[in-house]
C-alpha cells in the first residue's frame, strides 16, 4: 500500500499551504491519525481519517488519493472532509 508523509500529504492537498507549518502543527499535537497523536513524519495512507486542529476549529477528513503533486483545482478531491466544528473555550 502506498503512504505519504503526514506534512506532505497536509501540503499537497492544501489543507495546509506550507510544509514547515503542517510540520508546527503536528509538533503541537494538534493533528491526529485514526485516533492517535501524529508527528509530521509519520506515514499516512488512503482510508485513513486526520483531524487537524485550526485555532478555534477542529477537521475532520478522510484520505481518499495520494499523490506527489497536484493543482490548486484538483486538491480537494485528495480528501473528503467529515466534519468540521467550531470549538468553545470554557470560560472561568
């Protein structure tokens, strides 16, 4: 079965615009691989299910293609996104 780099895939299909800030974001635990805590080296294969936390938003997709490069139009079909919901800071 063929796998990506998780901050390559995260570049390739845009849900990331750059590689040194998908590798930030996973540094920060806020990306996770089928339910686990990802780094941006780990490996990430079609089928599998990210969840990427943005500020106050959390996604989640679903890998359905990997591939080297891709253009601007063509990068959304890379994944199917599962949900995406808002996250509200308790307040003390």
């Amino acid at each position: 079965m063929v796998s990506m780099r998780l901050d390559k895939f995260l570049k390739v299909s845009r849900l990331i615009k750059r590689r040194t800030l998908a590798k930030e974001i996973a540094d920060q635990g806020r990306i996770t691989v089928n339910g686990l805590q990802a780094k941006a080296s780990s490996n990430v294969k079609v089928g599998d299910e990210l969840s990427v936390r943005f500020g106050q938003r959390i996604m989640r997709v679903k890998i359905e293609r990997l591939l080297e490069t891709t253009k601007k139009e063509e990068a959304s079909g890379l994944y199917s996104v599962l949900s995406e919901e808002r996250i509200h800071e308790e307040t003390e």
